[in-house]
C-alpha cells in the first residue's frame, strides 16, 4: 500500500546514488549526537541540501514532556525546561509522548531573535512574569539543526549556533532579564567553497567534515537523474519502493544508539589517535575527542564491539581534514594528509 501523508514528501535516503562519506556523517552523528555535527562542503547539485533533509525520515522516536515547547527529556534534568523541573521538584507527574527527533532548518535570513528567542521586556515590567517567545534552538532541542549555506551566515549567528551547540545550553538576556534552557542539537552545515569559506576557528566546531564532489561517471548520472524523475513523477510511490530499505536503516540506527555504550576501544589505539593528531599538529583536543566518538558510533552501526584500526581510517579523515592548518605552498590535499600520517602511524597502507 502506497503511503498517503499531507506532508511534503522527502526523497528516500537510502535511494541516493554515491556520497558515501556524506551519508556516513550523518548516519554516526545521529547515533552520537556527542561527535559534534557535520559540515558538508561540495560543488553545486550534489545532493548536499537532499541527503541532509532526507535523515528526517530514519530519525528514531524520542519521548518528550507532552505540549512542552523545549522537547524537554521527562527523565533527564539536564534537558528539562524550567517548568518541567519544577514539577519534577513538586513531585508531578509529567504526561510523557513520542514524537521523532526534530529537525529544524535555519533560513539564511534569520535574525539573532529568531534564532535564540525574545523576551516580553512590557510583559515582564507590567506583570512581573518572564514571558518568553521559544526560538528556532528551542525547537531544535533534541534534534538536528540544518543550516544550508552555512558560510553566507553572518558570523555572530554562526557564533551563537556553535556554542549552545557545544555547551548545550541558549541563554538570552534583554534589559537585567536573563532566561536559559537546553539547546542541545546536532548542527549538520553545508556550504559551497566557491562562495567563501568558514573562519578556521568556527570550522573545528564542527565534529566532522565531508567534501563531495560531483560524480563523474556517465552511468551512475544518468541513473541519478532518473531516480529523480521518477521521484519527481510520482513521490508516494517512489518512497514507498524503498519502505523497506528505510525501515532497516532506521532498525540499524536504533541498534547502534544502544550498543554505543557497551563499544571499546583500545589504550593502544587512543594512543595512535592522539599521536596522528599531534603530528599533523592539529590545535586543542577537539580532533582526538571527536576520532574516538566517530569510531565507536561506527562499530556500533556495524553490530559489533571492538574498535579496529579499519574503522579509525573510516573515519579519522572526516574529523581531522578541516583541522589542519592551511599551508598556500601546500599542493597536498588535507584529507590525503592525514591518511598518509595515518598509514606511517599504522604502518600498513589502504587495501
């Protein structure tokens, strides 16, 4: 039975051609939301836009404080808004629900309170209430925030996303009233390099870093292209060719969010980690912190327990290739960089 839903459909993700390293960002990040998000830079029409909205559909349930405007966890005071703690203080009992994980998309134009929320400064004077209007990180919490173009934005909104990304937290003060809540979310960018680059500071916020390019070979264009016809002729029945795909992905990623915990990885192998990194004189511990997440969130998408060496070369060069400092005289490609210090440190070369 073909799906029927008033919803704009999205294009299956498991029925896009190529892209792998994009795909696999995205697909660890949502196991571990901890790595950091993704940055996907690449030429123009390459799916970047499409792949990233299409991980709303393999998105897992997650339960909320029912009508909470923050996502609020009914569980973890951590990721509780003021209201739901407070009945957790009184003893309440919090009516709980299931609703996917939330993506929210931050368009270009977006002001600063858009983004982080405004303050009734004449509701608070006159009635003495903190009146808040929830912005675009509220309704982020818990879920992924997806800003396409990312490198247009202006920096201080940058700014903004990338710390209550990394601290988890949106604080917003107007006139001596300050109000904070959780923000914790994934920030997925993707952005064109010919219309400018990130600073390099904002840049190793980002836990990992994906460049794709166009693909080149004749039949695998002609069969995106008709992928996109046919989806463009009929969505609800093009997705539903791939129900089943779709369901075993999501399956997967459920499992793996489970497993992550119970997944080692070596003393040995942290110690390689740290060494590729401070060879390829990567600043701060961001690149060993977010090597380490990103390989046993992969372990962990694949069923198993053990960090090898393999799932380190996976994907040490999408956490590592955008920390590297940039060298004009440098004819060597980043990503090549750091698998070349990969192999040397290992000792063995790619198969």
């Amino acid at each position: 039975m073909v799906e029927q839903t008033n919803e704009r459909p999205v294009f299956p993700f498991t029925s896009i051609v190529g892209q792998e390293e994009m795909k696999l960002a995205l697909i660890l990040n949502v196991i571990d939301p901890k790595i950091g998000g993704v940055m996907i830079m690449g030429d123009r029409g390459t799916g970047k836009s499409t792949t990233v909205r299409a991980l709303v559909d393999l998105l897992p349930q997650i339960e909320v404080a029912t009508n909470d405007q923050f996502n609020s966890d009914p569980y973890d005071t951590e990721l509780m808004s003021d209201a739901i703690r407070n009945m957790v203080r009184e003893n309440k009992e919090i009516p709980v629900s299931k609703i996917k994980i939330p993506m929210v998309d931050l368009p270009l134009g977006a002001t600063e309170d858009r983004v982080c929320g405004t303050i009734d400064i004449e509701k608070a004077l006159t009635e003495g209430v903190k009146a808040f209007e929830p912005g675009l990180l509220a309704k982020a919490n818990r879920g992924i925030l997806y800003v396409d173009e990312v490198n247009l934005l202006d920096d201080h909104l940058v700014d903004v996303l990338l710390d209550s990304a990394a601290s988890g937290w949106n604080t917003v003060e107007r006139e001596g009233i300050s109000i904070c809540h959780p923000a914790r979310f994934i920030l997925v960018g993707s952005g064109n390099p010919e219309e400018g680059e990130l600073r390099p500071q904002l840049l190793d916020r980002f836990g990992m870093h994906a460049q794709i390019g166009t693909v080149k070979e004749p039949d695998l264009r002609v069969k995106i292209v008709e992928q996109r016809a046919l989806f463009d002729q009929n969505p609800h029945e093009f997705r539903a060719e791939y129900k089943n795909e779709q369901e075993a992905l999501m399956s997967q990623i459920v499992e793996a969010r489970e497993r992550l915990i119970r997944v080692k990885i070596d003393y040995d192998l942290r110690l390689k980690i740290s060494e590729i990194c401070s060879e390829l004189n990567v600043d701060g511990l961001r690149g060993d912190m977010v090597t380490n997440r990103a390989a046993k969130a992969l372990v962990a998408f694949e069923g198993r327990d053990e960090v090898t060496p393999r799932d380190i070369y996976t994907i040490i060069t999408l956490c590592l290739r955008h920390r590297l400092r940039k060298d004009p005289l440098e004819s060597i490609d980043s990503g090549s960089k750091v698998q070349d210090v990969f192999n040397k440190a290992f000792g063995f070369d790619e198969e």
